[in-house]
C-alpha cells in the first residue's frame, strides 16, 4: 500500500514547520483516504474508507471544543 503514485499527499496546517511528529493525508484517491508518518514517507500507510476518516475527523474536532 506504501506505493500510491496517484496520491497528493498533505500535512495538517496546524502541524507547523519545526520537522516535528504529524501525519501525512492523500483524500484525493477513489474510495479510500491514505495515511502515513510525514517522517516515513516511503514507510506503511494506512487506509481507510472515506465515511470512516470523515467520521474520525468529526470526532476530533468535536473533542477538541469539549475539552
């Protein structure tokens, strides 16, 4: 799955520039949203279904505002 030549692969904009530990998202590719370690970029990447990252994403946001 590592090899997803098709995928736009982008950092969150909050994960700032200083080269720290975040994540690497492609949600352009059909059916399913990739994500990878930004530090391990040819490393494992998972993937999801688009409802089940919307949902994830969801989630956290609705987390963050409670706590």
């Amino acid at each position: 799955m590592a090899n997803l030549p098709n995928a736009r692969w982008r950092k969150s904009a909050r994960s700032g520039g200083n080269g720290g530990e975040c994540v690497e998202v492609a949600d352009n590719l059909a059916g399913l949203v990739a994500v990878r370690d930004s530090k391990d970029q040819g490393g494992p990447v998972l993937a999801f279904p688009p409802y089940a990252w919307s949902a994830f994403v969801a989630e956290l946001k609705a987390s963050s505002l409670t706590h």
